[in-house]
C-alpha cells in the first residue's frame, strides 16, 4: 500500500511540467519568509537585551503574568 502510494506521487511529480515551475516559486517564497525575513524584521529580542538565562526567564514570566493595563 505504501509503496504505491509512494509510486503514484512519484511518477505524478516526475511528469510534472508546469508544476516543477510551481514548486520552485513556492520554494523560493518560503526560504525568503522564513530566512531572510526571519533576519531582519524579528530579531532576537531577548538574546540582545539580556545577559544570562535567568534574566530571559524573568522578563518572560513578569509580562506573561502581570495584569493587562488595557481593560476596556
């Protein structure tokens, strides 16, 4: 069952004309999102403004439990 399963993807892709062309661009697209996006527009927040571990952790816990100033 596997194995043809795994036959029928195999020969679908290989035939592929247009879709290789598809594949490609969305292959593209996703190493520009998640690599060089990644880079720029998310940096490490917490890598850069704290030094060791336990610092990292308190920041963390103290904005994931002091109460919300936005209650409308």
């Amino acid at each position: 069952m596997f194995k043809n399963a795994f036959y029928l993807y195999y020969d679908g892709f290989r035939s592929m004309v247009v879709g290789r062309t598809l594949w490609k661009i969305i292959l593209i697209k996703l190493f520009i999102m998640f690599a060089i996006l990644k880079v720029f527009f998310f940096p490490n927040f917490l890598a850069t403004n704290f030094d060791t571990d336990a610092e990292r952790a308190d920041h963390v816990l103290k904005n994931l439990t002091q109460p919300s100033s936005n209650n409308h």
